[in-house]
C-alpha cells in the first residue's frame, strides 16, 4: 500500500501560500516569514531559523532587497531575482512538495505575490561535526579524515581522491517524510552497470515514511536478510570508498549518515583494512594471515576445549588432561554453562567499553575483567584454563573491525559451543561443515559469497587472501570490475 503523498501546486497569492504553509507546518515558531516590498512587488522571505545561517539570509537576501535601488518592474520579477541575487545556489520551485523539502534543508524561500514560482537560495548552516579524524577505523598509516553527518561534503571527499568525469553520481530521494537524500556513486567505465540499475530500481521501490540510516536501505536491498553475516561493508572512510569504487564497487551515501555503504562485498573483504595498500604486499600477507588465524580461535578454541575435556580426553596427553582436572574439580557447573557464563560476562564488558565514555571505558573493562576472573575462579565458579581460553576467543574475536561481521561470529561461536558439548569433537566438525554452508549459500548481489576461494578464481587471488603487487599496481578484481580490468598498461 502506498503511502499518501501531495503535490499541489503554488498558488499567485502570496496570502494563500503562506496559509497553506502555517497550515502544514502547525505554524511552527522556527518558521520565520518576513514581508518585504521590492520593485513594487510584495515579497516574503521564510526560513527555517534553527537550520539556516541567518548571517547569509542578513547579508546577500535581506539586504540586497532593502539596498537595491526601486527601478521598473521587470518583465518577469522571478527570473530577474533568480540571476542577481548574490547567493550561491538559486533554484525555481512550483509546487508544495519541493517548497517544504528545500525550507527543512536549509533553503530560504522568495513568495512573490502574483506569481505561480517561489525562489530557493541555499542559505544551510552547517549542523554536522565538521571533517574529524576517524574512530572506529583506526588509521595507522595514511589520511585521517573521515566522512561526516553532511551529505555533500561526503561526496565532496569522495571527489578530490577520484578526478575524473567517470565517476558518476544519482540520486533517490526516499522517506515521505524525511525526504532523505540517496546517493548512488560509481565509476561507469569500471564498474557492472546493469548491477548499478539493478540497485538503483531497489532502492527507488523502498516504501517508508523515514530513512534514518545507511541500514534502512541496504537491509531492505540486500538478499540476505535472514542471514547474521552481512554481504556489503560499511566504512567512516573516504579513501577506503575510493580504492573500492576504482574495484568497480558502488557506494551508498546517505543523507545525514557519517557511514558510507559498499557493495557487493565478499567474505575475505571483512580481512582486509584500508591499510593493506599502505603498506609492502609481503607485511599485509602476514597480516591477513594473523587475522584468519583469529577467525579460528575465536570461533573454536572455546568449542574444542569443551569437546577435548567432556568427550574427547584421548585427544590430548595424560599429563595435561590431569592438569586440567585438578583445576576442575573444585568447579560446580559443567563446561559448558561454565564457557557461556564467562563469554558473556566477557560479552558485557565489551559492551560496557562502548557504551561509556572514553576516558573511563578502557580502564573499567581491563579492571573489571581482572577482577571478576581473579574472583570467580578464587570462588570456585569458573577454572583458571576457562578464563584464559574465553580471554583469548575474546580478544582474537576483535582483531576484525567490522561490528557487522563480529556480531555474525558472535553467533557461530555460541552454536560451535552447543555442538561440541552434545558430540565432542564430531559436533566441532558438523559445526564447521554448518558454518562453511553457511557461508557458501550466501550471495553479495550476484557474487558468491566466498568466491575467489570457493568458487576458485585463479585470476582473483592476488588480493583475497594474499596480496600480490601485480595485482596491488596493475590489476582489478573481475568479479567486481566489468571494464578496463589493468589500472597500467605495463600489465606484464
């Protein structure tokens, strides 16, 4: 069912216009009107005070309509003010829709009395935070600048990295009533053109009153919502935006968001970070390595643990399996309900660390985990092993920076647990056949979701999971990259 919407037309009386203004808004007092007379011509000037700069409407409109000299009227008072006003951004509207969407973005708006169009000056404040150095992406070596609340200076810093009249830019306006600003950027000659229309006709089909963040769309495109791993990355990062669009990658800008959306995106892609680049191909391998390895441990450390020492004790010397039942035995919980109780605790901690402020967060979940692990296992809770094997899951679990793709592990790692308490180390093997179906019956808008490993790629493995500098200075990925596939002619 569609949502309701209204496109009347203005009207060439300047009384009833505002009427229906004051009528709309609830004669809101951010609302502000003002009668001028210019060139024998009535003239009202409405602004929204809380989201303008009254500086800019003082200065280049009101000003300029009390200081220029009364000549005789022009032939049509619209076009004249539209070409001498001294304002950056002057637009014509006619009709209700485009008035209200412009007065709540920031534009002042002309009434002329007797005329059927309205003038629009771009008269925005700047509301947004302003360009600051990243957060949640690290930068260790390379720019520090970050994307922002407002939409254009988004676009703006996606812009100055890539110069060229390929890169393309469409727009969507979606929410009945946010009207939210979708921005849809690509470079033409390098990326899957039928996949950006595909996209673009997906978002265009999104029926909402409001759009209040980058996930409203993606999760409403995507077609894998029932899925706790996601198929598209999500970065503060404007050079990271860049690298992927010259991939072929489409971006997703949203209007009052400071997170940039990409897609499609792989599995391997949440193992790679904007730093790969910066750094020697043989350093960033290693990297990648270490970070495979932490998927590992995370996902089953904890879940082999509960198999060796429940099912499985031949599967480790005799020595070790007596160590660990002397640090048992005191223990009244069996291994599992004594792994969830400290994942969790581990899991409120973490939680803790983000919810509070910075200046307290590190030093209260670094006391708090000492303090609760020297305590429960001084109570007989937990054993010592436990909390060491659910320290390292925890800390391997963060080495990926992506929330989306933790929260996804998070998930794996509790069934990986289950498993192996009800079969021992053959529920750790049904769980990683589970996990590796899982993934495989993925898809990212058309790519499988573990390619170029499964299906294998050969011309794609240079930046999966090793990096090659052949690839790094002279190749594209062919699954994203449609056209021009070499960024260099010395393609040897």
């Amino acid at each position: 069912m569609k949502i309701d919407q209204t496109n009347k037309k203005l009207m060439n009386s300047n009384k009833k216009n505002i009427e229906e203004i004051k009528k709309r808004i609830g004669d809101s007092p951010d609302i502000i009107i003002k009668k001028l007379s210019f060139m024998k011509n009535v003239i009202h000037v409405i602004f929204n005070e809380t989201l303008c700069d009254q500086q800019i409407i003082n200065k280049f409109i009101l000003e300029y309509f009390v200081e220029t000299p009364m000549k005789s009227n022009p032939e049509n008072i619209v076009k004249y003010l539209s070409e001498n006003i001294p304002t950056r951004k002057t637009t014509k509207i006619s009709d209700f829709d485009t008035l209200f969407y412009n007065l709540f973005s920031g534009f002042t708006i002309i009434l002329i009395d007797g005329e059927e169009e309205a003038l629009s000056i771009e008269t925005r404040f700047q509301l947004d935070s302003g360009i600051q150095e990243a957060k949640d992406e690290y930068v260790l070596k390379g720019p520090k600048d970050a994307f922002t609340e407002n939409y254009q200076t988004n676009i703006g810093q996606i812009r100055r990295r890539i110069k060229t009249e390929k890169l393309w830019l469409k727009e969507v306006e979606l929410g009945t009533k946010s009207k939210t600003k979708i921005g849809i950027m690509y470079v033409s000659d390098i990326a899957n053109v039928e996949l950006v229309e595909q996209v673009i006709n997906k978002i265009k089909d999104i029926e909402i009153d409001a759009i209040l963040g980058s996930n409203y769309v993606i999760e409403t495109i995507s077609e894998n919502k029932r899925n706790v791993f996601p198929n598209y990355l999500s970065t503060e990062r404007p050079d990271f935006v860049a690298m992927n669009l010259l991939e072929g990658r489409i971006a997703i800008i949203v209007e009052n968001m400071q997170y940039v959306i990409i897609i499609p995106a792989v599995f391997v892609d949440f193992f790679h970070s904007t730093e790969d680049l910066y750094q020697k191909s043989i350093n960033t391998t290693y990297t990648r390595l270490i970070r495979i390895a932490a998927l590992l441990i995370t996902l089953l450390v904890p879940a082999i643990y509960i198999a060796i020492t429940t099912f499985n004790q031949e599967a480790i010397p005799e020595s070790l399996i007596i160590n660990f039942a002397a640090q048992r035995s005191g223990v009244p919980f069996p291994a599992l309900i004594e792994a969830i109780l400290m994942i969790i605790t581990f899991e409120i901690l973490r939680e803790t660390n983000l919810r509070i402020p910075s200046t307290l967060g590190s030093a209260l979940s670094i006391v708090g985990a000492i303090v609760l692990g020297e305590a429960a296992v001084s109570a007989g809770i937990v054993s010592p092993i436990m909390v060491i094997v659910v320290a390292i899951t925890s800390i391997s679990g963060l080495t990926v920076s992506s929330s989306d793709i933790i929260n996804g592990i998070r998930w794996w790692r509790i069934i990986f647990i289950v498993l192996a308490s009800v079969s021992g180390l053959l529920g750790v093997l049904i769980a990683s056949i589970l996990f590796i179906l899982n993934l495989a019956s993925i898809k990212s808008f058309g790519i499988p979701y573990l390619s170029p490993i499964a299906p294998y790629y050969k011309n794609n493995q240079g930046n999966s999971i090793f990096l090659f500098n052949k690839y790094k200075f002279f190749k594209r990925n062919s699954l994203t990259a449609k056209k021009n596939l070499y960024r260099s002619k010395e393609n040897d």
